[in-house]
C-alpha cells in the first residue's frame, strides 16, 4: 500500500482547512502472483502401524511499484509434518 496521487470529483487538488491541498489516496500498487504445491502420502502397514507425510511448498513474485520484481511477502516458508 501506498500513497499517491489521486483524483477526486476529477479534481486533483481541493480546498482544505482553508489551503489548496493535493489529493492523494492509499493505493495497493504491486501486483502479486503465488503458486503453490500440496503433497501428502498415507501408508497403512497394519492396524497398528501406519506412516503418513505432508509438505506444502509455496512460490511468490511480486510486481513493485517501479517495476522491478521481487520475492513475495505473503508466500509461506516451505513446511511439512511427518
């Protein structure tokens, strides 16, 4: 989230508090893309013995303001339980 500039009633500045004052507004300015994978094995051996397994992997870029792009903040570490 940013701020920037912005138009309001098509008008990019207004009168405020007795000042000419720019408009501006927060704005979401990147763009975001995730993938990801889930993956899980069961095994039953016998009623009393089984081996289950789980990993989930995340993958994110995102899209900056100026254009570049860089890993996302919002994809998870990978993780997994066994």
């Amino acid at each position: 989230m940013v701020r920037r500039n912005f138009q309001l009633n098509g008008l990019d500045s207004i009168m405020y508090n007795g000042q000419m004052s720019q408009v501006q507004a927060i704005q979401n300015a990147a763009v975001a893309k995730n993938d990801g994978l889930q993956l899980g094995i069961e095994a039953k051996f016998s009623k009393s013995f089984s081996f289950s397994s789980d990993i989930n992997f995340q993958v994110g870029k995102e899209e900056l303001e100026n254009g570049t792009v860089s890993p996302s903040r919002h994809a998870v570490p990978t993780f997994g339980v066994s």
